[in-house]
C-alpha cells in the first residue's frame, strides 16, 4: 500500500506534467489609456484666475457704480499722490470717528503683507486685489465719515 508521502509525490508530479502554465488571454478590445487628472498646479491656477476675473469685474463695476455717486465721486477722481493724502488726512482729522482712522492702518497693513488672495508675483493680476481693498477701504471710510468733514478733507486732498 502506497504512503502518504509517496501518493503526495505523485500527485504533485502529474499536476504539473499534465498542466502547461497558464498563459495570459489577449482580448480583442481595444484598451484606453485612463483619463489623466489635471495636474493640482493647473487646478490652482485655474481657480487663481477665475478668482482674479471677478476681482476684476467686481472691481470695475464697483468703481463705475461710484464715479456717479458723491463724495465717493470725488475720492475717485483723485489723484494717487491725492488720494494718499486723503488716506493721511483722513487718519489726522479730529472730527473723523476713530473706527475709520483704523482703516487706513489696517490697509497698509494689508498692503504690506507678503501673501495676498492673488501673489503678487503674477504679472497685472497679482496686483488687482490690492486695488480692490484700496477702493473698499476708500468706500468705507467715506461711508463711515460725516459728509461736511468728507468734502472738507476733499478740498484739502485735491489742494496738496
């Protein structure tokens, strides 16, 4: 009678003469590469500027809405060294609230940090935000500010 050993022997030598391996199948179909993600640099980018189009267009509106309206009429027909002087004598006059005299410290503040919503590193877009926070810092400060010291500090603005 056959051991256990030599019936294991003999099935493991006819499992592999009776076997040939088994090859891989090659099918018919025709296989698509899979569809590439984009690239995480391309996705920020491409946020980056759709964020920087409606700082652009909300800018622009913003900015046309107010050359219609007084006083904000007059703080954007300043000049720059103009409206600089603004911002100072907006931060020196006694009659304005001390809330508004704020804004122009925090807008520096902003204006100075290194990182932005849009870096400023990217040519002309880099630079849109900062013009967006410079005329709702103008809006606020004159929204916040009695209308007589307003065109009083106008008329100074517009003299230096």
């Amino acid at each position: 009678m056959p051991t256990l050993t030599t019936l294991a022997k003999t099935a493991y030598s006819h499992e592999r003469t009776n076997h040939e391996p088994t090859k891989p199948t090659q099918s018919h179909e025709t296989k698509t590469a899979p569809v590439n993600d984009l690239p995480t640099w391309a996705l920020i980018l491409a946020v980056a500027l759709a964020l920087a189009v409606l700082i652009v267009v909300g800018v622009y509106l913003l900015s046309r809405q107010l050359q219609h309206k007084e006083p904000y009429a007059g703080v954007m027909r300043l000049r720059t060294r103009q409206k600089i002087n603004f911002f100072r004598f907006m931060a020196t006059d006694s009659r304005v609230p001390k809330k508004v005299k704020f804004v122009p410290i925090l807008l520096a503040l902003y204006l100075l940090m290194p990182f932005d919503l849009i870096p400023d590193f990217i040519p002309v877009i880099g630079y849109i935000d900062d013009v967006g926070v410079i005329i709702l810092a103008l809006v606020l400060m004159v929204k916040l500010t009695p209308a007589e010291t307003i065109t009083a500090i106008l008329e100074k603005a517009s003299d230096h």
